[in-house]
C-alpha cells in the first residue's frame, strides 16, 4: 500500500469511528493523532519519499489531519447538543402541569357546628367559659335544684367517680360555676364533653357535647330568651327558621320549654328530616329558677335570667344529614373528608 492509500484509510477509518462514537472522542485522538498515533506513525515513514512526492504527501497528510479534527470538533458539538437536549427533556418543569395536591386535614364536623355556635353567640355579646369534665355532684346536681333522691337523678344515667364526683353529664354544671365566680351581668357559652352511661347506637352515646347559655341581669325576661333563641336559629339554620316554644320542665329553670325550630327542609310543611311534624326539637330551655339563682349567690329578688341547653351532636346530625351518630366518632377519613 502507497503512503497516499494509507493516508486515505486512516481518514475514511477515522472519519467512521468518529461518526460511530457515543463519547470517548479523546481516545480516538490518541489513536490517530497522537504522539503514537497512526497518522504520526505514517509521517515518520516520509523520508523514504522522493523529494517530488514529498510535499504531495505531506499536503495530503495536513488535509486528513485537518479533516479529522474537523469531524472531531463537529462531533464533539453534536454529542454536547444531544446531551443538552437530553438534559433539558429530562428535567423539563412544566409549570402549568396540575400540582399533586397535598392532603389536607378537614375540619370535624363537631367543630364546625360548635365554631358556628360559639360566632353567633360572641355575636350576640356573649363570652366563653369552661368547667370541668370531672365535676361535684354540687354543681351537677345540687346547685341546680337537682337534690339527693330527686327523680330527674334517674333520667341522668351517671357515671360517679366517688359519692360526691361523678362526670358531667350536663354543661348546666358551668352554670352553677359562673353564678358563683361572677356578679351579673352575666352573659356566657360553656361548650364541652358530657357523659351519660347510655349503651352506644344510632342516636346514643356515652360522651356527646352541649352547648349551654346562660344569662342574668335586671329585667331579663323569656322575651329576651326567645329573642336571643330567635337570632341563633336564625343564623344557624337559615333566615326563614322560625321557633316555638313548649311548655317542659326541668328542676333548674322555672317555667321551662322545649324549644323547636321551623324545618329547614321543607319550611314546616313536613318532610322526611322532621317527621312530617314541620317542626324538629332543638333545645331545652327556661328562665333560672330563683332557687338556683340564691344557691349561686344571686338574689333572686333584684336580678332574673335565663338559660339553654343544646346538644352539639343532634345538630350536626339535622345539619349534614348524618344518620347515625357513631359516625361521629369513628374517625373514618372517608367520612370525614366530606366536611
Ligand atoms: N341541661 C339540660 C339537658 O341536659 C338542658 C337545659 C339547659 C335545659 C339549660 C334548660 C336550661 O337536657
């Protein structure tokens, strides 16, 4: 093989093996034109040449290095531009791709009724005060004309801790509290737990909430109870709720009524929700017995007032259409999430 045929080879091998390469372009570098490379190895051999051939071959032997380098430099800047390209494919950030949304808690639906409760009657001037779960049978019972051997201890299902401490098993307990720390005028919410030892099914359970309220001052009369109820339901089930009041009792208000409010399903026309009574039983109420009033320390003489009683679940049950107040407590995130 001529000088000249070995210089073409190594260009057409050199070309093809650049073309072919994924990366180690260096190597080839090394192969062809390094200190060892074949193309040097060639030149070495331009001695033996004929002082005619000698420029022609050197002249054909600058063109392939030239060439190679040329193909190495493109070669290179295409290998850069695809793995450029690649790179930007790759962690591409389509920004206005939907985000994974995060999951995010729900509000229990115990604490929607009782946030929405306690604006209204913030609303209304009232204030918040809490007692104990863990209670006296005094504040229970006793301070609320409610004595030993009183029928209406029957009606409580207790849980008694010792003779005279027992678990709540009604706010009214915070009433008893207030009258005696506070002087009227009074006007306060007691949210909390209460416990009665009732078997757990659809529309029972051992603990449940209320929401009591309490108000004393001169003049207060059932006008301003009904006002006030009035505005709550109002407010909690719609513009168009209205409320009646039936006569009841309970030994610490004097008189006393259960109170209804308006279907706020079928307007009082009567429906599932209400039974076809048009009406559904909402709370328990009545103005404070004078007895209760002097046992906190009231005199019964100078000031009056009233108080209600409602429970927390029975509304969020009216509320969201909740069958069955288990579901309340169970924690099922399928359930809760609908909140
Ligand atoms: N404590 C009563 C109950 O648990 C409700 C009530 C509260 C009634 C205040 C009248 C006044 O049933």
């Amino acid at each position: 093989m001529s000088m000249k045929e070995n210089l073409e080879q190594i260009r057409s091998e050199a070309l093809a093996a650049i073309a072919a390469d994924g990366a180690d372009l260096e190597a080839l570098r090394v192969k062809y034109l390094g200190k060892k490379g074949e193309l040097t190895a060639v030149l070495r051999g331009m001695g033996q040449l004929t002082p005619e051939e000698r420029p022609v071959v050197g002249q054909i032997a600058n063109e392939v290095r030239a060439d190679i380098e040329a193909a190495m430099t493109a070669r290179k800047e295409t290998l850069a531009a695809e793995a450029l390209e690649r790179r930007l494919k790759e962690e591409k950030l389509d920004v206005t791709m939907p985000g994974t949304a995060a999951k995010m808690g729900h509000v229990h639906p115990l604490n929607l009724v009782q946030r929405d409760l306690e604006d209204i009657f913030i609303g209304l001037g009232f204030s918040i005060e809490e007692g104990p779960e863990v209670e006296y049978d005094y504040y229970n019972f006793q301070a609320l004309n409610i004595p030993e051997e009183h029928p209406a201890r029957d009606t409580q299902d207790t849980f008694y801790i010792t003779e005279k401490m027992l678990l709540r098993t009604q706010t009214s307990s915070v009433q008893a509290r207030v009258m005696e720390n506070k002087k009227p005028p009074i006007r306060i919410i007691s949210p909390g737990r209460v416990y009665r030892s009732d078997a757990m099914d659809a529309t029972h359970s051992p603990l449940f909430h209320q929401l009591e309220g309490l108000v004393i001052d001169k003049g207060i009369t059932m006008g301003d109870l009904r006002g006030t109820l009035d505005t709550f339901a109002k407010q909690e089930f719609g513009s168009d709720t209205r409320i009646r009041f039936r006569p009841h009792h309970f030994p610490f208000t004097e008189p006393s009524a259960e109170v209804d409010i308006s279907c706020f399903v079928c307007g009082g026309k009567g429906c599932r929700l209400c039974k076809n009574e048009g009406w559904i039983e909402i709370l328990g109420a009545g103005m404070v017995h004078p007895h209760v009033l002097e046992m906190g320390g009231i005199d019964p003489t100078v000031y009056s007032g009233f108080a209600f009683g409602l429970g927390v679940e029975r509304i969020a049950m009216l509320k969201y259409h909740i069958d069955d107040i288990r579901h309340l407590y169970e924690n099922d995130v399928r359930f809760l999430s609908q909140f």
